[in-house]
C-alpha cells in the first residue's frame, strides 16, 4: 500500500490514475451547491491541475491567460462565472443552472 505525505499528494494521484475529471467535479459541484463555498471549487481545479500535467497544459485547451488560471487556482483572484465556465468546460463539465441564477457574476 503506498502511503501518501499529504490529503492534496493523494487527491492528485488518484485524479491523475483514474482520470475520471468529470465525476470528480460533478461531487464537488453537488458539494458546492449544499455549502456555498467557492474554496471546494478552486480546490479542485487546483488538485486536476496539477494531476493533469500543470497550468501550461491546460492554458493549451483553453483560451485563458496562463497569469488568470494560476491567480484563480492561488486563491488570489477570485474567479467570474465565465472564468469557472470556461475551466469546467475544459474537463466536459459546466455549472448547473440553478448556480448560474443565484450567484453574483462575479463569484
């Protein structure tokens, strides 16, 4: 059994072995919807950022300045809907309506 130092080394490799970015971000979406709490989210994007290879491989799929995306997963900058959208769309997901109606644009 291999045993991990840290719950985030964990997250990363179990993401980056099983692959499974879009089931993995529906829960936290689900979770995100009970408590209301934007961190769950950047979170998430942080441990499938890293999982999937960093900020520069990701920045190629999507048109986001590679400085926003590292800002957003820092938690210096907190992200607007389109932002968090055009992340999630990357992974094949997207935000339920349901969010999109009850927060403020910029969340």
């Amino acid at each position: 059994m291999k045993v991990y130092k840290t719950w985030d080394a964990f997250m990363v490799e179990q993401l980056r072995e099983h692959g499974d970015v879009g089931g993995y971000l529906d829960a936290v979406i689900e979770e995100y919807q009970i408590h209301r709490n934007l961190d769950i989210i950047q979170l998430a994007l942080q441990y499938i950022v890293e999982a999937q290879g960093g900020i520069s491989e990701l920045t190629k799929k999507i048109d986001i300045e590679p400085q926003v995306l590292s800002e957003v997963l820092d938690n210096t900058r907190t992200p607007n809907i389109h932002t968090l959208r055009t992340v999630l769309n990357a992974w094949g997901c997207c935000l339920p309506s349901d969010i999109l109606e009850s927060v403020n644009p910029c969340i």
